[in-house]
C-alpha cells in the first residue's frame, strides 16, 4: 500500500483517522500500532514478522543498555550492547539487501578464473528495511549516548519503529526528536490543518510531476542507448532530475503531513536543493534526514574533522560511499556515493574558495551539473549504461534520431510540466505569497484581502487534490521510486 494510491486515500487513511480521534486518548498509540502494522503487512504480510523481530531485538537491546547503566543485575555492559545491536541490524540489513549482490559479484570473480559458481537462494527484499534498519539503529544508539530515556512500555518503542507515515519512505526520524511525542501530544486545529494542506502538495508533486516527468525518462531510458541522441539524453536526465526530487521529496511532504494529522511534528527533510551554488549546499538541502543520520551516526563517530586532514577527507569520502550503498546493492550506486563524496572533497581541498569568486549563475550552473551527472549514475540499469548516456549528453554519439528523437517524447502535457516543475523547484512561489501577505497586511483592505488571499489558497488545494486524484483514477504511470531501497 502506498500514499498515492485509491486503497490509501479513501479507505485505510480516513479508517485510521476516524479510529484515532474516536478512541480514548490513552489507546491511541496501541490503535496507531495496530493500523501501521496493517499498512507494512498489506506489501507482504511474511515481513510483519521481520518487523517485530526488529522491534524486539531493538527494545531489549536498549532495556539492557538502560539497566547496565544502573547496575540492576545486568552483566553485560552498555558498550557490549550497543555494538552487538548493531551488528544485528546491519547483518539483517546485509543479508536482504546486499546477499545477491555479494554472490552475483562472487560469481563474476569465480567465472572469470573459470571456476564453478556458487549456488544460493535469491533473497527478496522487504519494502522499507534501509528505512527501518536506519531508525531501529537510532533507537539503541541514543539510549546510549543518553539523548534519550529508554522506555519501559514496549509499545513506544514498536511505534517509534513502525509510525506508517514513514516505515516505508522515511524521512528517518531520530528517536531523541519523537520520543516525547509519542509519549505525550497534543492534536490542535492549526497542526492538523496545516497536515492535511501538506499532505496535498506532497501528493500533487507525487502523481502529478514526477509521474509525469518519470514516464517520460523511463520511456527514454529505454531505449537503446546507442540510439540516443544528445538531446534525448538531456531531456530525459532533466525529466529524471525533477522527478526524484519530486518523488522524494512530495512522499517527504505527505509524511510530514500525515504525522501532523496525528500530532507528531517531524523535521524538513528537503529545502530546495536545486537551487544549490555548491555540492556542500546541495546535501544541507537533499533528503536532510538522511544526511543528518550518516553525519551524527557515522562521521562523527569515524572522527569527523577532529583529525587530520588526511583522516577528515577519508571519512567524508566513507560516509558517502556508503551512502551510495545504502541506496541499493548496485555499483551504479556506490559510484554515485563516490562521486558525491570526491566532489565534497576536492570542494574541502579549496575549491569552494575559488568557486565563491565566480558568478552566483556559473555557481549554480556547476552544482547542478555536477548533480545531474550523478543521477545519471543514479537512475541507470547498467555501469556501461551510464556511461554510454553520459557520451550522447555531451555529444560522443554516433545516434543520428531518425528512429527516436527528442521532440517525440516533448508534448505539450510534457513541457508544461517541466516548467511548472522548474518553477516549484526553486522558492518562487512561497516568495510570491509572502509578498502578497505582506501587501494585504500594510493595505487599507486587510480583511477583505486576507479571505480573498485564504479563497485562492484552499481553491488550489481543492483543485491539485481533485486533479491528483483524476490522474488517478485514469490509471496513469505511478511509479514507487522508494522500492528500490
């Protein structure tokens, strides 16, 4: 099940939320409990039992952690705890993730030396388990570190795991940023309206941009790559670009505003990051949780910049190559964490002092240059793909579009929303309102203008809800970017 869907809207979310408000205050976390893991379990219900085999091992972990520190008859110590949770949950991770792609690389070594390969079972991946690796880890690791209390009811540590705004799609919530909230929370108008007007930006940039943008690239990516010329390239990396930043980061909105509708209050997890002047910019704004976790859960720990500079540039350079492969078990992936993490260096080694002198466009110009030829990486099948596409973007192709060609793909629908998606990539529009709610408060007409300005904004809602759902209902490309990882 997943948000943008007609299962989602207009039966599991209106149950829960009629179910959450109706029951006592008391059992709304149980009743939360119960509805989220209705909504995992609906992708495959044999993974119920990962999820509350993760849940266990991660609550008993930080009981053991909270009862060394007192020294209530616990022989094992914190430390011992923590690394052996750890453990458990990267092993977990590996070994649904990464098992195909160590034995499928095995065997690449072993054919090559012409040995026998080695047989083993495919293991299909659980939807949500980067996600939901990543925060059970949190859950021990700030019991540890005391950011947090480790609770005795099992029930806070089970939502804090399994919270269905963000088990399958994140953003990856710190324990020590929701631990009182679930708790204790208080539902107010204000919060759950503003939820519901979230919730609706995030769908509409969902169905309506980067579905229609990744129909388009996926349709261009497609096809053979000799055949693609270097306008076909452009338009369909462009297209790609869009459509993940709109894929991540309208599921991001929705999660943000599902949680409001329920009194939780979780981080920005994307600030308009195309509008970067700097690869060290770019990931202060792309996916923010995900940057916060792997600096506070990993460079830190690795040292950071408290070392040398040798030691400072290598753990930059781990962090993100690991990255790379969180994303997926590909070598398309662990490039692009690569690449991102070489470009931060050579940004570190005095780069960026040079770049700051330049022209605040030619800024901008190169970090999004150097993004899209990330995603290049990003969105390929294939390592010679991705590096045959990047040869048409930049013209070593012999593709002469007789049989495929750019403006083929480039109907009106498609240009529309590459402009609109353009314009709702930068803060434009929130400037623009900005400024008209500035006007209407130093006018003479400041009630008037103020229901005028309140009538326009909740019309647009009404209309990207209506459309989205219309889109919807035609059956149209709706593609979950989120599964691959």
């Amino acid at each position: 099940m997943v948000f943008p869907s007609a299962l989602f809207l207009f039966l599991f979310l209106p149950i829960t939320l009629a179910g959450y408000f109706l029951v006592r205050a008391k059992s709304r976390n149980m009743f939360l409990l119960v509805m989220s893991l209705l909504f995992y379990s609906w992708g495959g219900p044999i993974y119920i039992f990962l999820l509350l085999g993760s849940i266990f091992l991660n609550y008993v972990s930080g009981l053991l952690i909270h009862f060394s520190r007192r020294n209530q008859h616990v022989a094992l110590t914190g430390k011992t705890v923590l690394i052996a949770s750890i453990a458990a949950n990267l092993a977990l991770l590996f070994y649904f993730k990464y098992t195909n792609f160590f034995f499928n690389n095995v065997n690449d070594i072993l054919q090559y030396v012409h040995v026998a390969p080695v047989m083993f079972p495919n293991v299909s991946l659980p939807i949500g388990i980067s996600f939901i690796t990543f925060q059970a880890m949190t859950y021990v690791i700030d019991i540890y570190r005391q950011k947090a209390e480790a609770p005795l009811n099992p029930l806070n540590c089970a939502l804090y795991v399994a919270l269905f705004p963000k088990i399958v799609n994140g953003p990856i919530v710190q324990y020590h940023d929701i631990a009182k909230q679930i708790a204790s929370r208080a539902i107010t108008r204000q919060l759950c309206s503003s939820g519901i007007q979230r919730f609706i930006f995030g769908l509409s940039k969902k169905i309506i941009i980067a579905n229609t943008l990744g129909e388009v690239a996926d349709k261009i990516f497609a096809v053979p790559v000799q055949e693609v010329t270097s306008g076909m390239a452009w338009l369909g990396i462009v297209c790609y670009t869009l459509q993940i930043y709109f894929d991540f980061s309208g599921y991001s909105d929705m999660a943000i505003g599902l949680g409001r509708m329920l009194g939780f209050e979780f981080l920005e997890n994307f600030n308009f990051p195309y509008i970067s002047q700097s690869i060290r910019e770019f990931w202060r704004r792309w996916h923010i949780s995900l940057s916060n976790w792997f600096r506070d859960y990993l460079y830190i720990p690795l040292g950071g910049n408290r070392k040398s500079f040798l030691r400072t540039y290598l753990n930059l350079w781990v962090v993100f190559f690991l990255c790379g492969l969180w994303h997926g078990a590909k070598w398309n992936f662990i490039i692009w964490g690569a690449l991102h993490g070489s470009y931060l260096v050579i940004e570190r080694l005095g780069w960026d002092q040079y770049l700051n002198k330049l022209w605040r466009p030619i800024r901008h110009g190169y970090a999004l240059l150097l993004v899209i030829i990330g995603w290049v990486f990003f969105r390929a099948e294939t390592l010679t793909q991705a590096v045959q596409y990047l040869a048409s973007m930049f013209g070593f192709t012999n593709a002469t579009g007789i049989k495929y060609y750019a403006l083929f793909y480039c109907d009106p629908k498609t240009v529309l929303t590459l402009l609109i998606g353009c314009i709702i990539a930068m803060p434009i529009a929130s400037g623009i309102g900005q400024r008209l709610q500035s006007a209407i408060e130093n006018s003479g007409f400041k009630k008037g203008g103020q229901l005028l300005l309140d009538l326009g904004h909740y019309g647009l809602l009404a209309f990207l809800f209506c459309l989205s759902v219309s889109y919807l209902a035609a059956g149209t490309y709706n593609s979950f970017i989120y599964f691959r990882f």
